[in-house]
C-alpha cells in the first residue's frame, strides 16, 4: 500500500540528503577491507571452518541484498523515487515497510554484518555502529524531516506505527 499526497515536484522537492545513500555502505566496505589489510583482525578463531563462514556470511550478504531488492521493488511497484535527490511521490507502508521505515538501510548493515564473517574481518563489524550513525544522522533525519514536512499528518501517524529500524 502507497499513500500520496503531493505529487510531482520542485528542484527543492527531495530531502536534504547531501550523500547518496549507497556512498556509505561503500565507503565502510572500503575502509574495512583496507584496514583488514593494514592491520589483520579476524573476527572467527583461525580454527573456523571456511565452509561456515562463507555460509553464514553468504546468508547475511544474501538477507541484506534481500531487503534492499525487495524495497526497491516497492518503490518501483509504487511509482516513486528511490534516489533521494528526486521528490517523494508516495509514502510506502506496506510490504517491508510494515515493519522497518528503512528496510534499505537494514539492508545495508546487514550486508556489512556478511561480509565481515565472510571476509573473517572485525575491522567490518567495527565499521557497523558509524555506518548506522552516518545513515541515522546524515540521511534517515533529513528523510523523515522531509517526509514529515511533505505528508504532514499521514507520514507522523507511520512513524508511531513502524518503528525506525526494527
């Protein structure tokens, strides 16, 4: 279920996001891998199995690419905008987003929880908290300010019924 109020759109039409989204979940890729080659920090014992390892690690980078393909779905199904530099059409309130008001962003940390045991690397679940902090602050707050300011009473309603993360 979509809700819509305002359809269409200004320059001045989208939330105040001032990096895209997925930029983030890159960059704590990006600094966990590299630091993992700098300075070694397995996360497992060097005993743990490859197999389990890349199991569990295959099942989160799967979950967490789950959420994101299945959001993204709904917002193709809904007719809105999934970039945050292009306005709002619809509120999403079903689906994943029954649950989560940011199922893309759970997507991402749990794929960063994935490629930490994958990868054997606690430089990746060390990159977890600042990862969900820079999305908290630097995006989910310009999106629900925006969000709120666009569908007023609708959008203030969703966010006493579905909690920010889960």
């Amino acid at each position: 279920m979509t809700l819509g109020t305002r359809t269409g759109g200004t320059s001045d039409d989208r939330p105040d996001v001032p990096i895209h989204p997925p930029l983030f979940l890159l960059f704590a890729l990006a600094a966990g891998f590299l630091l993992n080659a700098l300075w070694p920090l397995a996360l497992l014992p060097g005993d743990a199995s490859p197999l389990l390892r890349f199991a569990l690690g295959g099942g989160l980078l799967g979950l967490g690419l789950a959420f994101v393909g299945i959001a993204g779905l709904q917002f193709r199904r809904a007719g809105t905008n999934i970039r945050t530099s292009h306005p709002a059409l619809n509120l999403l309130i079903s689906g994943l987003y029954r649950f989560s008001r940011n199922p893309i962003y759970m997507g991402f940390l749990v794929f960063v929880a994935g490629a930490a045991v994958a990868g054997n690397t606690l430089w990746l679940v060390i990159a977890l908290p600042p990862l969900a902090l820079a999305l908290r602050y630097a995006v989910i707050a310009r999106e629900e300010r925006y969000l709120e300011a666009k569908f007023g009473d609708t959008y203030r309603r969703y966010k006493r019924q579905v909690r920010r993360w889960l």
